[in-house]
C-alpha cells in the first residue's frame, strides 16, 4: 500500500483502529510514530527507513506468536509423521520403491 506511485487508502476504521493504538505501536515497535507514519501515507510519501523496519519488526512478531501458538495446540508426533510421510512420497519414484526400502540401514 506504501510503495511509490501507490493509489490505496487507509479506511476510517483501520486509520482509527491505528490510531487509538498509536501508544502501543510506539512502546512495542521502535518508537513507531503511526501519526507521521498516516501522514506520509496520505501525502503518497514512501515510509522512513526506521518506520520500515518498525513495520518489519511486527510482522516478525506476529509470525512468532503465530508459531508459538501453533506449536501449543498442535500434535507434534502426527505432524512430524506427516512431514515424514510427505518427504519420503516425494523423493521416491513409486509406492514399491517407498515399501521396498529397507528403513533399518537408514
């Protein structure tokens, strides 16, 4: 939405959604200013290298709670049997070939 030449808008809920939570942006993400950081956006203004890596540093924190919050509520021994089972279908020419190994030697 950011990038030079861009045509987007930030609707009023998502502009007041920002702004209502503009203390937390600040003290979670590097002093984020999302004050400045609307204003450069309504002025078709790229955003700041320190508002960049603000925005990067959100998007690093979401993944982590995302992972961690996958990691709790998932089966860890049928996921990896998953992968296994996934990795080893797919580096294998057929079923035979797949059933014809001898897994001890492995």
């Amino acid at each position: 939405m950011v990038h030079y030449f861009a045509d987007n808008t930030v609707d009023n809920d998502k502009g007041t959604f920002l702004l209502n939570n503009a203390q937390f942006y600040h003290d979670n993400f590097q002093g984020l200013n999302i004050v400045e950081l609307l204003l450069r956006f309504d002025n078709s203004q790229t955003p700041r290298f320190k508002e960049i890596t603000s925005i990067i540093r959100g998007i690093h924190k979401f993944v982590e709670s995302s992972d961690g919050f996958l990691l709790r509520i998932i089966d860890k021994e049928i996921h990896f049997i998953d992968c296994l089972d996934y990795h080893l279908k797919l580096n294998s020419e057929n079923d035979s070939e797949l059933k014809g190994k001898n897994w001890t030697t492995i």
